[in-house]
C-alpha cells in the first residue's frame, strides 16, 4: 500500500469520524425540540411533586433547557401507575419522571409487577428529604417517649398516615417499630399532603411523612414535630431532638432524583444529566434545599444507579418483614 492510499484512507476515516461527532452534537444541541412532560406519582402538594416543579420553575428561570417542561401527576398504586408509564415510553427521551427513591426500589421488588430498575435510566439524585415524627400541635402526646409509650401500652391503637404502604414514611415507620417495641396502625393516603391534612383533622394520631411537607403546618403552629430520624438535629429546627440522641440508630429520608425511561438515546440522556446537575448547583435550589432541611447529596447518573442497585437488596428485607414481598 503506497503513502498516497494510506494517505487516502485516513482522510476517508477522519471524514467518517468528523460525520459522527457532527452528528452527535447536532443531536445534543437539538434536543430537547419541544416541552418535555415531568411524570410525578403523586398528587399535587406532596414532597415529590413539589421537588419535580421546582425543577421545572429552575430550568424556566435559569434557561438550562431551550424547553420547559409540563407536569403530569399520575398518583395511584403507591407509584406503580407512574412507573408503568413510564415503562411503556422506553427510548422516548421526551419523559422525565420525579424519581423517589423508596418507591423505584419497593416496585423493583415486586416481580408480578414487571418494573424492575431496568426500566429507568437514573439521572441524578439531588438529596435525601428526612422524615418526620409529627403530631398535631394540641396533641395529647408531648414528646416522642409519649407516643412510644402509648403505643407499647395498647398496641395498634395509634394510626399513623401516609402517603405509601411501601414508602419512606412506612419505612420509618417498620423502624420505629423495630427498634422500640410500639405498634402502630397506619392508613395510605394519596399524597403525603393528605396524610398531614388528616393529622391537623385530628383524623389520624400521627404521621412520619417527609420533613419539608410538614414544615408549613408547623411553622403555623397547626402540628409539631417530635423527632426526626437525622444524623443531627436540623439547624431551622433546633429544638427538636434527632432519633439517634432518643437512643434509636434510625436514619430515614427519602431520595429525590430524576429518570428517564430505558432505552433512551445516550446524548439526550447526556444533555438531559449536565442541566440537572447545573439546576442542582442554582441558587434557587440551595435556598429550597437549606429551608426543607435536605441532607443534600449529589449524585450523577452513574452513582445514582449504583446506589440504586446496592440499596435494593435493604429494600427488600423491609418489605418482607411487613409482608408486602414474600420470602
């Protein structure tokens, strides 16, 4: 082969090579071409929906996308509705769903349910948003130890709401029982919204959902929270006391991510990655993330899949000891 076909050759594959990458980019800088639609399993008001339309307020505000986004709250089946969707748009970069974490993992346990972590594409996760232990404010129980005694004296008699049965809210609650002997009844609501408008109704005792969506109603002195299940007690609410200094080794929050469907084109998903991880670093999101207490923590969508897939196994021992999952 004479220089000349060699010199040839290389042209014909740096051309090839120049063809691709034009492409590439050409795609990335396309995409997204019109409003992406934000899927959410909840219904309007609860901490989810409140963490996909905030990103969605981020991305308008801080022009990350040439799109906006259209939210779509699909609440039902403790998620499940929200995942089948999203299952049935697999390739289709056009979705994004509100990814709780708590719920993926659960539903990945359920088999006959076919919605295994194989159906997202995790993006990112922005933060985990602490559970609470929270009462009404007129509340017969004034401290944590109130409660727990009370419920160790007459089991069941306590009812809890939540949003999920297979939710954080609930797996604070497995640990609650585990760790101190009480027993408690609890009642799902849709969202985690409902399940505190039911404790300021006086219709349930109590509820363990999410820090940030009971801060309001305890700001306006309608509930009080007895403890949070944190590493440290949470610097806006300093008076409130950590589950660890109770004596109890709980830590529970709820993962606060973004996925898209499976199968989705790797630039879309590449594009879609650098503006969450640009809405993460806004101002707009440590002002939220700094007043809802996250604990916030970071991560890409190749860390985020890989927490997925190491949590999922501690998932499934939560569901099987209350009998959602069976051995």
């Amino acid at each position: 082969m004479n220089i000349l076909s060699c010199i040839h050759r290389l042209g014909i594959a740096l051309a090839a090579a120049a063809a691709v990458f034009a492409s590439v980019t050409a795609s990335s800088q396309s995409f997204p071409a019109r409003p992406m639609e934000m899927v959410i399993h909840t219904n309007p008001g609860g901490g989810q929906d409140i963490f996909g339309r905030l990103l969605a307020e981020i991305n308008t505000r801080e022009k990350l996308l040439p799109q906006p986004f259209t939210i779509v709250n699909r609440p039902g089946g403790s998620g499940t509705l929200a995942s089948t969707f999203i299952k049935g748009k697999r390739g289709d970069p056009y979705y994004l769903l509100s990814t709780s974490t708590t719920i993926v993992l659960a539903l990945a346990q359920r088999p006959d349910l076919g919605l295994g972590l194989d159906i997202y594409t995790p993006l990112a996760l922005f933060g985990f948003d602490l559970q609470s232990v929270t009462v009404p404010i007129d509340s017969k129980f004034g401290t944590f130890k109130d409660l727990i005694d009370a419920a160790r004296r007459e089991p069941n008699s306590i009812v809890c709401g939540i949003a999920s049965a297979t939710g954080t809210a609930r797996l604070l609650l497995y640990h609650l029982e585990k760790e101190t002997g009480a027993r408690f009844k609890y009642v799902s609501f849709k969202s985690g919204s409902d399940a505190m408008t039911a404790v300021m109704g006086n219709h349930v005792q109590l509820t363990t959902e999410n820090v940030s969506e009971v801060l309001g109603a305890v700001e306006a002195k309608k509930l009080k929270i007895l403890a949070v299940p944190a590493e440290r007690r949470l610097a806006g609410l300093p008076e409130v006391p950590t589950l660890k200094e109770l004596g109890y080794n709980i830590h529970v929050g709820g993962g606060r991510g973004f996925s898209m469907p499976a199968g989705v084109p790797k630039d879309a998903a590449a594009v879609m990655e650098a503006a969450l991880e640009r809405a993460h670093k806004s101002a707009l999101w440590r002002d939220y993330s700094t007043k809802n207490m996250y604990e916030d923590t970071y991560m890409g969508s190749a860390a985020f899949a890989q927490y997925l897939a190491r949590t999922l196994p501690m998932i499934g021992e939560f569901m099987e000891a209350v009998g959602v999952k069976k051995p």
